[in-house]
C-alpha cells in the first residue's frame, strides 16, 4: 500500500521516484473498493497457469475479483471443457464492462506466424477492447509479442534454438515497477523467438526496463501497459517439466540453462523479484492509476 505523507514535505518528491506514495489530500478523498483483475489465459494446461499467476497476485495487501477470459473460436484439450464452462467466460460476456488490470498469458504457438493462429482475430479484438477498457495489462511471453505486433508492428523473430533456462538481468532503465527490487534480476525464459532490441528503440512509446546478455529484453512497457518476455510466473519446477516433456516427446532440446546445481537440484532463484514485480505493477499501475467508478 503506498505511504501517505504531505505532498509539500521535501522527501515527497524524492520518495516518489522510487517507492509508493500518496500525498494526503488524494488519500483523504480516495475511495477504496475491491479490484477488478481479468485474465486472459491461452494456455492450453490451464489450470496450472491459474495457479501461478494467483499465487502472485494473492501476495499483494490488496483487494483482487478475479474473472476469466477464454478464446471462443478455439478451445484447447487439454483443460476438462467443465472447468472452462465454469469458471470462463467469452469476450462477448465482458464487452460491457471495464477491469482495473488484466493478464495476457503466453500460448505455446510462437513458431507459427500470427496471423496463422487460429484465434488470431479473436485475441486482435481481445486486445482492442483490453486497451479501451483495462488501466493496465501485463502481456507475458508470447503474449507480449503478438501485443507488439498489434499495437507497434513489431515482428518477432526465429531463435536458432531454444531460449532455456534462467537468467541474469540488469535494469536498463528504472521505473517504480522494478522499485524494491535487486539490480540483478533472474528470470525463467522458455521461447524459440524474440524481438529485436533496435526495433523496440526505434519505438518511442516503448521503454526497455530489464535486459540480459544471454537472453536480451525482457521487460519492457509504454504509458500504460507491461511487456514481459519470459516467465516469472513460473513455479519451481516448471522448466523442469517442460524438459521432461520435451524428451518424451523426442523433441530435440537441452537442459534449462542456470536452473539446476553441481547437484542436478533446482535453484528457485526468481521467485522474490517475481513477487515484487507484481506487486508493484498492482500497486502503482493498477490501484494508484484506476477510477473509482470504471
């Protein structure tokens, strides 16, 4: 929550740079009222992804109403259709009203073109209506790229293989979502594409916030919405299980690099940044930002 002090004390303007805080009057004259949060999961193992980003979002003090937002023109099969009809719902159900904040999630399409993903046009007008009716929308993985290729016309491109593993970011440009966060920040990647840093800087709206030297950009934003490139809703073993996967399926790979030790025992090493991160974007981006009456 952020720090309420009196906007005319010399410490405001310099605390605001870098942490929460609200001067008096707004604080007496804000109303407070239970958050409106909408997720957007394309994931086809649902249920798992809920889980990762609720165990962030429940880190926060705040207030959260969760909805869900599926695709309609394609529906996976690897979520019971019970728990779709459930617990979501369709773009059409939601046209009408506006959330405080929203989530994109990745999908595991990335090698194909987007316009040849089947839900293509669906997830075009799933963003048109994010931008007009949400505050703000963190877009993960390959959500975030197929939101740049929509807003910015930023394409992605081809990995020659795999980004896997963990790894090691700095902050290239500071922002209040990265406040209270280590400069060095790990970060899951799992990914056979990219986007290239040139055409981002030739993008104005866009600034770059996290970068890796193995990995390249990984977070970055415009006014009101965040881009992450890789994963830091992930739980422990989740990269693990993809390797697995993979191999099963006599899928060529190699083991996620800077993930396990000397031992082969997963290092859990992003968890906290991943908690700070979203909690800050709930705290400034979301709460701090949206209307009282949407």
């Amino acid at each position: 929550m952020p720090l309420v002090i009196p906007k005319e004390i010399p410490a405001f303007k310099i605390l605001k740079q870098n942490v929460f805080v609200m001067d008096t009057k707004r604080a007496f004259t804000q109303d407070i009222r239970t958050l409106e949060i909408l997720i957007i999961n394309l994931m086809p193992t649902k249920i798992q992804t809920e889980n990762q980003l609720l165990s962030l979002l429940a880190n926060s003090a705040l207030q959260i109403n969760l909805s869900f937002l599926s695709t309609q023109s394609y529906v996976g099969k690897n979520t019971p259709i019970s728990h779709i009809e459930k617990f979501y719902q369709g773009l059409d159900d939601f046209k009408n009203k506006r959330f405080d904040g929203a989530i994109v999630t990745g999908a595991p399409v990335e090698q194909m073109e987007f316009e040849d993903v089947k839900y293509w046009e669906e997830l075009k007008e799933i963003f048109t209506y994010l931008k007009n009716n949400v505050t703000s929308t963190i877009y993960i993985c390959w959500g975030a790229m197929a939101a740049l290729y929509h807003f910015y016309n930023i394409k992605k491109h081809n990995l020659t293989e795999k980004c896997f593993g963990v790894f090691t970011h700095k902050i290239h440009n500071k922002d209040l979502i990265l406040s209270n966060t280590d400069e060095i920040i790990k970060m899951p990647h799992s990914r056979y594409s990219y986007i290239d840093e040139t055409e981002l800087n030739a993008c104005k709206e866009l600034k770059i916030l996290l970068k890796s030297d193995e990995a390249g950009v990984a977070l970055l934003r415009d006014k009101k919405d965040i881009f992450i490139l890789g994963h830091l809703e992930y739980d422990k073993d989740t990269l693990d299980l993809e390797y697995k996967r993979d191999l099963a399926n006599n899928t060529k790979t190699q083991k996620a690099k800077n993930y396990y030790d000397e031992n082969n025992e997963i290092l859990f090493t992003w968890r906290s940044s991943a908690n700070t991160i979203f909690s800050n974007w709930l705290n400034y981006d979301v709460y701090q930002s949206t209307p009282f009456v949407l």
